[in-house]
C-alpha cells in the first residue's frame, strides 16, 4: 500500500492559486516498488492536472537539467 507525505508546497507562478507540490511516495507501485519523489501542479491549488514521479536515484540529473534549463534561459 503506496503512502504519501507531502514535503513541501509552492506557489505556481503566474498563476493566482496554482500550486507545485512535492511530496514522498511509499512503494508507489506496490509492495516491493522503489520510493519516489513526486512532483504535482494544481493550477487552481486543489485539482492535480499534472504529475510525474522520480526515482530517488535520478534526483541529482533531474536537478542539474533543471539548472541547466534555467542557465540557459537566463542567458
């Protein structure tokens, strides 16, 4: 049985209630199944209309793209 523990809300920007949610899953796929970060947007801070679920072991990639996303659209 998956469990869920939010980690932490942030405001969506451009948005007037959107929020990102970051939360842990326990076995997400049954028993047995790897944990998982997942990543959830609300646009209107309830509703999720997305979601993805990363590995804990791809955490350090999935930042650096974000960073280097970032790098180059600030540049």
């Amino acid at each position: 049985m998956s469990m869920t523990t939010e980690l932490k809300k942030i405001d969506l920007s451009g948005t007037k209630k959107g929020v990102i949610s970051i939360a842990d899953v326990k076995e997400p796929y049954g028993p047995g199944s790897n944990d998982v970060v997942s990543i959830a947007i609300a646009l209107n801070g309830e509703d999720i209309e997305w979601k993805v679920h990363i590995p804990y072991d791809n955490i350090d990639e999935v930042i650096e793209a974000l960073q280097l996303a970032k790098a180059k659209k600030e540049s």
